[in-house]
C-alpha cells in the first residue's frame, strides 16, 4: 500500500491490523469529500458572483431605458 506519515513520523500502511486500516480509510474518504465540497463552494461562488454581475448589468440597462 502506501506510506503514511504522522506527526513527521513514517508508517508503512500495509502493516496496519484491520481496524488501523479502516480508520485510515476513513481520513482519505473524509479529505476526498472535504476537497468535493470545496470545489463545489469555490464553483457556487463564481455562479453566484456572475449571477450577480448580469443583474447588475440588466439592471443598468433597465435604468437607462427609463
């Protein structure tokens, strides 16, 4: 398997017992998901900051049509 490296220290994860390698089953499926939903907030803000900018735009030209 891989190396795994805590507190500057090495561990081979091929040596770790059935619940050591659960649990570190579970810290990469957490980091996997927390990098997904990181994603999904920075792509939720560009929609939103250019949902902002075209009503801003349409605004404007709603203004200079009065």
């Amino acid at each position: 398997m891989t190396k795994v490296t805590l507190d500057d220290v090495e561990y081979e994860s091929e040596n770790f017992s059935e619940s050591q390698k659960k649990i570190l089953n579970e810290i990469l499926y957490n980091k996997k998901l927390s990098s997904n939903l990181s994603y999904q907030v920075t792509s939720l803000n560009v929609v939103s900051e250019i949902l902002s900018n075209k009503l801003k735009t349409s605004l404007k030209k709603d203004k200079t049509n009065d």
